[in-house]
C-alpha cells in the first residue's frame, strides 16, 4: 500500500510541475470490484499540455520509481490520456473531453482528493 501511495504522491508531483489543472484523486479501494486502488484524474488546456503532462509523469515515475506504464494510449491524439500502472490509473484530459465523460461522476462513490493547483 505504501507503493502505492508513493506512485499517487509522484504522479501529483509530476503534473504539478507542468501546471496540469483540476487534479483529483479517488481513492477506490473500499469499492467491490474496482478496477485499480487509486485513479487520478487532471486535464491541461491543449493537446501539446495534455502531452508534456504524460510525459512528466512517465519520466518522474520511471526516474524515481523506475516503473513504466502496463500500457499508455491517447498518447498521439492527446485529447485524452490513459496511463495504466496497476495499481493505479492516470487519466488527462483537455478539458471539453472531461467535461463530457465526467470520470468523476461514473466513480461518484469513491473517496475524492482534491489537490490544488501548482502555484
């Protein structure tokens, strides 16, 4: 679990530092038959953000952690990126794509940690 957690603390690190916006983390480990522990969902304002935002994440991760991605796809269109690491999934998203499939809201039941945006 202590993996975990640090995986969540780098991949928040890591979309901070490129100023991705609206980071929420649900915590989805006391729901039955969810898929991974943690999502973490953010969005950048355009494609060329939602990419360094992905990449920032996959180099952190890797660097420090020395994990990649079970698999990563969105990475060309960069509209919506999906990071799989296991234990736990990072979605960015522009924003009008987030707006319309609300992961937020399809996960309602999980506990929600807002993290504020990079100053």
């Amino acid at each position: 679990m202590e993996e975990t957690k640090g995986l969540v603390n780098t991949m928040v690190e890591a979309l901070q530092e490129k100023k991705g916006q609206r980071i929420v983390c649900l915590d989805l480990t006391k729901l039955e038959g969810s898929i991974c522990q943690y999502f973490i969902i953010a969005q950048g304002n355009t494609p060329t953000q939602v990419s360094a935002l992905s990449d920032s994440v996959w180099d952190l991760v890797s660097s420090r952690l020395h994990e990649k991605p079970l698999g990563a796809i969105g990475m060309k269109e960069a509209q919506w990126i999906a990071m799989d690491y296991g234990t736990v999934m990072l979605h960015i998203f522009v924003p009008a794509i987030r707006e319309y499939y609300n992961l937020e809201n399809l996960w309602a039941d999980a506990d929600v940690t807002e993290i504020p945006d990079s100053i």
